[in-house]
C-alpha cells in the first residue's frame, strides 16, 4: 500500500471515528434495527494507538455496522459489533472493565463479548481482526 493510500484510508476511518463521536449521544439513546452492513470484505478501521489499553474505541463503518475494538492488555485487540444484543442501542464503549450499554444497563466482556450484566442475554457479535504494523484491519 502506498503511503498517500494508507493517508487516505486512516483520514477515512479517523473521519468515521469522529463522526461518530459527534453524533454518539444520539445514537446511544435510539436503538436500531440490525441488517447486513453494506461494507464487505478487509476494511481498514484506523491504528492501534487510537485504543486505549484497558479501554475500546468505536469506530463507523457505515450506517448499519459500528465496530468497537477493545485492548484489555497492551497489544491485545479484539473486534465486536457495537450493536447491543438486548434492543440494538450503540454501546457506550468500555467503563471499568467493561462494555457498557447505556440505555438499558447491559455489560459485556472486553474480551469475549460475553453478556455479563443487564438485561442482554447474548454475547456482542465478534468480528475478524488483524493488526498490520500499526493498522486494525477487519474482516466481514
Ligand atoms: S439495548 Fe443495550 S441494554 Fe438494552
């Protein structure tokens, strides 16, 4: 890849990342219906130094698929729909060692997705990820 391509594709995703950032409140609150994302194939989600370790940072991958990316120990990333198995709400991202989902309470495992808490009986949707150098590339 070269390095005006790899540019554009981390403004792409830092784009998306801030986009969704403006407009996280917003979709929290208001759950949605799941579908197919239109997006397919390898995606570039951003870099590995956009999430924190001990934390998770949520990135848009189009209308239907938000992809939260959490690092529970330094180099240790994994990939889950930010979809909320109980009604559909975007989770927060990661408090206290957790996934939390703020409109009805649900927790989840930053490592397996696992429902732990709430009224979420299923685990979040894992997605395919793989760290290149610095990028978070996923599968889907
Ligand atoms: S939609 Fe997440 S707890 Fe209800």
């Amino acid at each position: 890849m070269s390095l005006s391509r790899r540019a554009a594709l981390g403004s792409m995703a830092a784009a998306g990342t801030l986009a969704l950032g403006a407009c996280s409140s917003a979709r929290e609150s208001t759950p949605i219906t799941s579908s197919e994302p239109a997006a397919s194939g390898e995606i570039l989600l951003g870099l590995t130094s956009e999430v924190p370790v001990g934390g998770g940072t949520k990135f848009a991958v189009d209308k239907t698929l938000t992809v939260l990316v959490t690092q529970t120990k330094a180099g240790n990333f994994k990939a889950f729909s930010a979809t909320c198995t109980h009604a559909g709400c975007i989770v927060n991202g990661v408090e206290n060692n957790e996934i939390a989902c703020g409109c009805h309470g649900a927790r989840f495992d930053p490592e397996s997705g696992m429902a732990i808490a709430g009224p979420a009986k299923s685990a979040l949707g894992k997605i395919s990820l793989e760290i290149r150098d610095e990028e978070i590339w996923i599968t889907i």
